[in-house]
C-alpha cells in the first residue's frame, strides 16, 4: 500500500493531539465513527497526515489501511496541508474544451507541484474541480475566493502575481 506522505513535514502541537485524543474518546466506543472522528480531526489540524491517521488507528483499534483507505477514498478528506492560496481549475465539460486543462497543467509546472499537492513554502495548493458553476466564464479558476474566466495559458503568470505578498 503506497501511502503517500506530505513533502511538508508534520509539525502537530501537543494542544492539537490532546483534542485529537479527546475527540476520538468521545467516540470509541461507536463503531460507526470513523467518519465524524476523521471530519474533527481534519478541523483540529486541517488536514490528515499519516502521523494523525496512526493515532486514530490504534487509538479506535481499527486498521491502519482502513482509516487511510477512507481519508484517500473521500475528496473532502487531504493528506496535505492546504496552502495560503487554493487555486482550483474547472475541469468542467465547459472549461475543459476551451482549455482548461491547458492551464492546470501550467499551474502545475510553474508551481512545480501536481494536482492535491501544496507548493513547500506552504503558499499554494493546486486543486481541480468539476465545475463552479461559471460555465458562460470558461475557463475558469479560483484562488480562494477570487474568480477568474476566460483565461488562457499565458494570463497563469498575471495571476500567481497578484499573491505574490
């Protein structure tokens, strides 16, 4: 089982895995838990790095491939810290054939990460998506809360530049 661990390194507070341990107290003896204890323990650290999904395996006494299984299964679940800025591409049906994967691919390059990762100075994470809705924008992508359309490869530079903070 390839598990795939974060280039960023886990640096989990001891305050964090005292309400992870509280968290999974409160619900151990619940077989049908795992769900809502992965959900809280993501709120605590904002995302599940294997070192959290361990404690939450031994502590529930539920197999370390099933809990991993689950976080990977699920797209509400990471495995890596979210950076600073989100940017998210529609790979739509819409954004798609007017580029759109063009453009991710582009962000991926420039940013020297794929797709679920966060670039190693914590800045950018890189995220697709099926669609946002702005089909008449296409393509379209966001960060964070910002939304741009009708781009094209060459405004992915314009567009890093403008969190460059």
């Amino acid at each position: 089982m390839g598990k795939k661990t974060s280039t960023i390194p886990f640096n989990g507070t001891p305050e964090q895995e005292a309400e992870l341990r509280k968290i999974i107290a409160a619900h151990k003896d619940d077989k049908g838990a795992l769900m809502p204890v992965l959900q809280q323990a993501q709120g605590v650290y904002g995302y599940l790095p294997i070192e959290v999904q361990e404690i939450i395996a031994t502590e529930m006494d539920i197999p370390l491939e099933k809990v991993y299984g689950v976080v990977t299964f699920y797209s509400q679940f990471s495995l890596n810290p979210k950076g600073k800025y989100t940017i998210s591409v529609c790979l739509g049906t819409a954004c798609y054939v007017k580029g759109s994967g063009d453009i991710f691919n582009k962000l991926s390059e420039v940013l020297g990460i794929k797709g679920g990762e966060t670039t190693p100075d914590g800045k950018f994470s890189l995220v697709d998506c099926r669609c946002i809705g702005a089909c008449g924008l296409a393509p379209v992508l966001t960060v964070n809360d910002d939304v741009y359309g009708r781009l094209t490869v060459d405004d992915v530079a314009d567009i890093l530049a403008k969190y460059n903070d």
